[in-house]
C-alpha cells in the first residue's frame, strides 16, 4: 500500500528526500536491500546532510555484509550528533558485526546508562554478550529486555536460541499469553512461535512442538517466498560450466592463508571451525559475506560469468577476498576460517581464485540436518529453511554440486561427516588437521574450552563437550517428514555418499 502511494508521489516530485527514505525503508522491511541502498545514496545526493537517511544507509550497509563501510558513515554521524543515542547503539551493532567485541560492549553499556528502558538496547546487549561467553550475562539481559516488553518476541527466540536455556512452564505460559495479544505484530508472532517450539521440544511434547515450528515457518514464509527452481537451474549451470578443464585453468592468489567450511546450516560446521580454530596457527572468522559478493561483482552472473576470468583476473579477485577479510582479523595467525554454509554454491569459484584454499565440506544426516533447520529461526538469508520440501530440494542440489567437485577435482574437498565425528572424534580431529597441513595439538580435542567469539546459534553448544544427543532427534517428527523425504529421494538412501547418479558424468 505505502509503496502504491510513494512511487507515484516521487514521480511528481522526485527530490522529496523523506519520501525517497519511506521507500527505502520499506525495501529494506522487505528484504530488498540493494534497491535500499540505491534509494538512500540518492536521498543523500539530493542533501548531503540529510543525517537519517545515512543512519538508514549504514544499517542497510551492515546487513549487506559491508559494516567497514557503515562504520565510515557512522564516524561522520558521531561527528555531527555525538549525543544521539541510536547513532551510538548502531555503532555498537556495527563493531560487533566486525568482531570488535569488546568496544561494542562498552558502547552497548554507554546506550544503556543513558536509555536503561530500552528493551531493543537489552537484547542486543545480550547478543554480543552472549557472542563472547558470557551467558549469564546473556541471558540476565535477554530477561531484562522481557522485563520490559513481555511480548518482545525476539527476546524470547534469543532465549531460546542459546540451546542450552530450559524454558520453565511459568516461561511457557508467559509465551502463550504473548502470542494471544490481539496486537501483536507478526514479527513477533513467528519468532514467538519458534520459542515455544523449542519449549515444547525440549519437554518432549512433539506434537505441540511441531505445530509451533510449522506456524513460525508459514508466516516467514508468506514474507520470504523461495523458488527452489532457481537453486536447481544454478547447480545445473555449475555443473555444465565448471569442467575439470576450465578449473585446471591457471591463475588466481596462491595464498594458503584461507581454511573454507561449508555445507549445509546446522550440520556441525560451527564445530569444525571451533575445533580447527583451537589450533594455535589458526583464527575463526565466523561468516563472512564476503565470496559471495565477490562472485557476483559488478553484477556479473554466477555462474556463466566466472568461467571466462583470466589468470590476472582470478588472482585479483583472490587478493580482493583476502583484503576484505583481513577487517576482520584479530590476530597475526597464519591461517584463518570463513565458515559461511552456503559457501557450497560457490566452491568452484574459490578454487579458481584461491587454488591453495582449503575446503572443507560439513555434512550431517538429511532427517537430522533438514529438520534442525526447520526448528531454527534464521534472522535472514535461509530462505529455503520455511519449507520441508523446500529444505529436501536444496540439501539433494547441495550433494549434487559437491558430487560433481568430487568428480573433476577428485581430493580438492575434504568431508566431515557429522556422525562419525561424534563416534570418533580423535580420528576425526586427526584427519581434518592433516588435510588442513597442520600438526595436531591436544587442544583440538578440548575444543569447549577455547575462549573465542561464536556468532552462530551453536554458540553455546560448542562450549561443551561432543554430544550425541541431537544425532537422532529428527526421530520424534518423523510422521510429520513425508514431503521432506519425498523431495530428497535417492540422497537419503545413498547417505553418507552422494547418489551414484550424481557421479556419473
């Protein structure tokens, strides 16, 4: 409706800059973020000094995976409303975004001295607290956010989301009033429903669970929809242009520096970085944005427009890789991880740019990985989790790529399967080391005591010791599991190895 009314309006007057940032906002609500930007930068043009439209601009930017260029914008707002509470409550969201902890910290307790009845401040607070370890901390804030808003349905999902929080009952009735609240807004609701999903997986009460799960995905999904036909035609091109002979082209920067994990979301890839991360010649970076801008820059297309860079061409965009990175390094280790799942589409472009990368592919039970998913409210970018069918279709395309890097670059992948990695973690860890060239180090076994920042939702669980207990979860859901096991096909039956219709080229 709002965007009906802007758009004419801007046509008859199209240096209106409050307009010009409604529209933005309302881009960026909907998940347009680039077409945010564009609208933003043109609101600044227009009047430079136009100080919300660039707070709009460095929180988009932040979201784009670019929060070294949303920190340039915020110095300049700081100069020009050094008072101004929300400028210094993105601030701290941005360092945090650069894994500059400790300073956003401080900040976060700087907002909260001078706004303490700002239940937003309290969570985010909570999230970097939570970030570095401090988890009573965490979840003190988290409560105080509650406090203040009882319906903050995101407070509660963060609850939820430490894994090793146990909702009371007293907890679970608090929800189920919340979500009764004739005006709650969706945003709300859903991350509402994914908390009392958790509650009731926990108390082992599945059917109540599922329904939670099932509701917070639909409404999600009314808001994201997602075309699995477009994951499907990308791995068909990947695999018609990605021959063995185009990756043994040469080229690209010869730097051994990164150690790349992908796979799937919630297939132990925030446990693989936090064990090779606990080795002293190693740093985990978390998730960085950054391969996938770089594949598609200057708005070339993935992945027809790879194929043809040449040796200069690859080894540029290498060195680009590794100079985006390095914001966000924190120590003089040799190597670093960059453990962002979805990495998996793009594994052959990471050869080519990166021939001395190594990568390391996570894989988990589809039942079990498909179904975690499912259960896990993703802020943004998982668009696929809201659907079984979907989940089935994307994880079968997953193994498909990955079958075909198997195929033309026979040992360039090494793969971790979770369930052999809880049976026999030693081997495992020893194996991993080795393919990454490292010696082994007793530390990597107790990887829950290392002290390092873990922004994924298995923050906390990877601060324990190795557990079983998640591997055979799915089970209790399995009457609901029809149209996910119908849409992985051959890929559950072939599991832990790829389909041999997926080898045969």
């Amino acid at each position: 409706m709002a965007e009906r009314i802007l758009k004419p309006y801007l046509k008859e007057d199209p240096f209106d800059v409050r307009a010009i940032r409604m529209l933005a906002e309302l881009a960026a609500r909907i998940g347009r973020l680039n077409d945010s930007e564009t609208l933003l930068r043109r609101a600044l043009e227009i009047a430079p000094n136009f100080h919300p439209a660039r707070t709009n601009l460095a929180m988009v930017l932040g979201r784009l995976g670019r929060p070294n260029e949303a920190l340039e914008l915020l110095d300049e707002l700081f100069e020009a409303e050094p008072e101004s509470v929300r400028n210094v409550n993105l601030k701290a969201a941005t360092l945090g975004r650069l894994g500059d902890f400790q300073n956003a910290i401080q900040l976060y307790e700087q907002v909260i001295a001078h706004a303490p009845s700002q239940p937003r401040v309290w969570m985010s607070y909570g999230h970097v607290l939570k970030t570095v370890g401090r988890l009573e901390e965490g979840i003190a804030a988290y409560r105080k956010a509650l406090d203040l808003n009882p319906t903050a349905g995101e407070a509660w999902w963060s609850l939820a989301n430490l894994k090793t929080v146990r909702f009371t009952e007293e907890d679970i009735a608090a929800m189920q009033r919340a979500l009764a609240s004739a005006d709650l807004r969706d945003d709300d609701r859903f991350h509402l429903d994914f908390a009392l999903g958790k509650a009731f997986h926990d108390a082992e009460r599945g059917e109540e669970a599922f329904a939670h799960y099932s509701a917070g995905n639909a409404l999600r999904r009314k808001y994201h929809p997602f075309r699995q036909s477009d994951v499907a035609q990308l791995v068909d091109r990947s695999i018609e242009f990605f021959t063995a002979e185009v990756l043994a082209g040469l080229g690209g920067c010869d730097a051994p520096d990164p150690i790349f994990v992908v796979g799937m979301p919630r297939a132990g890839s925030t446990l693989v970085e936090q064990i090779i991360s606990s080795h002293s010649q190693v740093e985990g970076l978390s998730e960085l944005q950054d391969m996938p801008a770089l594949a598609r820059e200057g708005g070339r297309r993935y992945p027809i427009g790879i194929t043809a860079l040449g040796a200069d061409e690859r080894r540029r965009s290498g060195e680009d890789y590794l100079m985006r990175a390095s914001v966000q390094r924190r120590t003089e280790r040799p190597y670093f991880i960059d453990k962002l799942p979805n990495n998996w589409m793009f594994v052959p472009f990471i050869h080519m740019i990166l021939p001395n990368a190594k990568i390391i592919d996570a894989r988990r039970h589809p039942l079990g990985c498909c179904m975690s998913n499912f259960r896990q409210h993703f802020a943004r970018g998982q668009d696929y989790t809201y659907s079984l069918g979907d989940l089935g279709h994307f994880y079968a395309n997953y193994v498909r790529l990955m079958a075909h890097v198997d195929t033309v670059l026979p040992g360039r992948v090494h793969r971790v399967i979770y369930e052999r990695m809880v049976d026999d973690t030693e081997a495992e860890v020893r194996a991993l080391l080795d393919y990454c060239g490292l010696e082994f180090e007793p530390q990597c076994l107790e990887f829950h005591k290392t002290e390092r920042a873990v922004r994924t939702p298995s923050s906390e669980q990877v601060r324990q010791p190795i557990y079983r207990d998640a591997t055979g979860e799915w089970q209790r859901y399995e009457k609901y599991l029809g149209p996910l096991k119908e849409a992985l096909g051959e890929v559950l039956d072939a599991y832990p190895d790829a389909p041999a219709s997926f080898l045969q080229r």
